[in-house]
C-alpha cells in the first residue's frame, strides 16, 4: 500500500507539473511574439542612433548665427530643437510683430501657446523666427547637432568667432562687446536691447580682398528691446560657458540631449500650455502681417518700421 501510494503521489505531481508548463507555454509565446516597445518607452529615453556631423559641416550649419550676441544665440541653439514647432511659432510671431513689451507678453500667455518655453523666448523676434522657418532642412541640421553634438557646435562657433575677429570684422560697437580670448564671447552693450547682426558668411569668415572695409560687413541696425516682461523665458539669464561645453537658460544649466529629448524638461518659471492638436485655437489679437517692405528692412540690417495701424 505504501508503495502505491507513493506512485499515486508521484503521478500526481508529474500531471500537475505537465498541467503548469502547458498553461505557461502560450503565454510564453504570446510575449515572444509581440513587438519590442517603441524606443520612447524603453525608460522614457530614445535609442535610436545621433546624426553625426564632421567639423566642417558644423562651421557651415552655426555660420550664419555664430557671430549673435550671446544670450539670443544660446536661446536659437535651444529652439532649434524643437523645430517642427517652429514654422507655427514664426506665423504668429510675424503677425504680432506690431506688440511689444508687456503688450507681447500679455499676448503670449492669453494665447497660451502650446509650444516650448525656448521657442516662445524668440517669439519678439520674427525675422530670426522667419529665417529659421525658411529653412527647415537647415534648423532641424542645427537642432539634431545641438542635442547630439553639443560641445561640438560650441566649438564651431567659436572657430567661426576667431575667423571673424582675426580678419578684423568682429569688433566691439555701440551695440555690442566683444571679449576676445581663449573663448570669444559677443555680450549686448545694453541687456535690454538685443541686436541681430547682419551679414553674409561667405565674406565675413575669410580674408578681406585689398581695400576692403572690414568695418562695413556687419550691420548693427536692427534690434529687439527685451526688458524684465521675457525674463521668465530665459531673457537676461541665458548665457555660455565656453570651456565647459555648457548652455545656460533661465540660470540653470540646458541638459537636453539626443537621448533625453523626449522626456527632458527644462525648469522654466512659466505656465506650459498642453494644447492638443485638434483643439479650436481662440486669437484674443488682430493678424497683421509684416509687409514685404518691412521684412526687407530687416534683412538690411536697419532699424526696426512698423507701418501698420493697430485697433486695441
């Protein structure tokens, strides 16, 4: 009986271990068959591979801004990141252009444009916002070399800010100081007033031809007055550490990467609107266009024209 009853137990656990497996088997295979997670949700971080840009192509994608003041620079490099919020970010800058100061401001928040505190800090600037709206294959260039090749660029521009000051184009201004040194840094005269530089590449990063006047080939004119209304964007607060390969914005130092840009958030003291994409957008503010003769005046370098006529 004894032995019986041992065969019974041991018939007993073999079913039981047969029944666990045949259970188990499709639920195996069922996870063996579904697809790995996107790579947004493995922990929230992208794994798919950097572009990767060599030294020349990164002097040729900062020349056209390596030579801005500074703070507007290192606000471009964090915007260009975000660049399919850009074309919609430089629209309504364009047709706000007649609001400034509190007035923009106060259209910004009403508004509650939904997209990142780094775009809306160039939003007072609709011929920057235009210039990058113009040439999406160029910013979404410069915003996946920002994020994958940061300390790179940074050194980009500074090669690009040694060419122009040792050909004699780069000086300190009315409108601006420039430090040269191991690391060349381009601050506004006045923290107000923000300038943007004009000029053309191809002549200012190369020796001047006999007779030149070097003192000529960036323009000055035209500038944004940026008071304490955009200082929660990052205005004032924004600058480089060049030896460190460190962007500050908003004096907290920028740590969006290639890998984290899915998910990193940078701190911001302003109210982030979440607008979904099919939502009815309300303008609390009239559309007025800037005209072809204003827009030109800008890329000329000159001081800014507003030539419309506004209804509050």
């Amino acid at each position: 009986m004894k032995n019986v009853s041992a065969f019974q137990r041991l018939a007993s656990s073999c079913i039981a271990a047969t029944l666990a497996v045949s259970l188990l088997i499709p639920v195996a295979y069922a996870q063996d068959q579904q697809a790995p997670p996107p790579p947004n949700q493995q922990g929230g971080y992208d794994q798919a591979p950097p572009p990767s840009f060599a030294p020349g192509q990164l002097d040729n994608i900062v020349s056209r801004i390596a030579l801005y003041p500074d703070p507007l620079l290192a606000q471009i490099l964090t915007a260009s990141t975000f660049g399919d919020q850009i074309p919609d970010a430089a629209r309504w800058s364009d047709e706000h252009h007649y609001l400034q100061g509190q007035q923009l401001s106060d259209a910004i928040n009403q508004d509650q444009l939904p997209w990142d505190p780094s775009v809306l800090a160039l939003l007072p600037f609709p011929s920057v916002l235009d210039m990058m709206a113009s040439d999406m294959n160029w910013t979404n260039d410069l915003g996946n070399a920002v994020l994958a090749q940061r300390p790179d660029v940074m050194d980009a521009v500074q090669r690009e800010r040694h060419r122009a000051y040792q050909y004699g184009y780069l000086r300190s201004n009315q409108q601006i100081v420039v430090t040269n040194g191991p690391y060349i840094d381009i601050e506004p005269v006045n923290p107000a007033f923000i300038v943007v530089p004009t000029y053309n590449p191809v002549v200012v990063f190369a020796p001047p031809r006999p007779g030149f006047f070097v003192g000529g080939a960036i323009g000055f004119g035209y500038g944004v007055t940026i008071g304490s209304y955009f200082r929660p964007w990052g205005w004032g607060s924004s600058h480089f550490i060049w030896g460190s390969h460190v962007v500050i914005v908003n004096n907290r130092p920028w740590g969006r990467t290639w890998v984290n840009r899915r998910v990193y958030v940078h701190p911001y003291e302003v109210h982030r609107y979440n607008t979904p994409a099919n939502a009815h957008f309300v303008e609390h503010h009239e559309l007025i266009p800037r005209s072809a003769h204003e827009r030109e005046e800008v890329r000329a370098g000159h001081a800014r024209v507003e030539e419309h006529e506004h209804h509050h």
